[in-house]
C-alpha cells in the first residue's frame, strides 16, 4: 500500500489531498500512468507533457524511481517565483 498527496493547485484541480493505493505500480512514471488512465482531470494533470514534481519519502524523484510498500509519494506543480 502507499499513500499519494497532492498539493497546492492539483490539490484543488483534482478535488483531494490524498489517497492511498492498494497495490503499487513499480516506478513513479507507472504511477503517473495508472493516474493518467483515470481520465478526465486527471489526464490533463498527469499528461505527459505536464511539468508536474515528485517526491518520494519526502526526497525529490525521478520518473525511474522504484515504488515500493509503505512508500508515500507527493506531487507538487513546479514553483515559480519572482
């Protein structure tokens, strides 16, 4: 099981701040995937060509990063400031 948050406007774009997912996808890009197959808002926020950061376990990851039991993934947009 592993538990997915989102943050700040995908937060209020998909209409939740977490879940928690039975049985988890091997790699981070899998998990955009299964997201992706949702449809809808969830395709436009997870798109390939969306920039959309991870973090898993609170460190900051690449789309090849392995997922395993117990992990907790976060998605943020990128942050932009001025």
């Amino acid at each position: 099981m592993i538990r997915v948050l989102y943050f700040a406007s995908l937060r209020e774009r998909l209409g939740r701040d977490a879940e928690t997912l039975g049985d988890p996808p091997q790699t981070l890009a899998d998990l955009r995937t299964v997201l992706v197959g949702r449809g809808g808002v969830w395709g436009e926020v997870f798109a390939e060509d969306q920039a959309v950061l991870a973090a898993v376990n609170q460190e900051m990851a690449n789309p090849e990063q392995p997922l395993t039991d117990g992990d907790e993934i976060g998605f943020f947009p990128p942050v932009t400031g001025g």
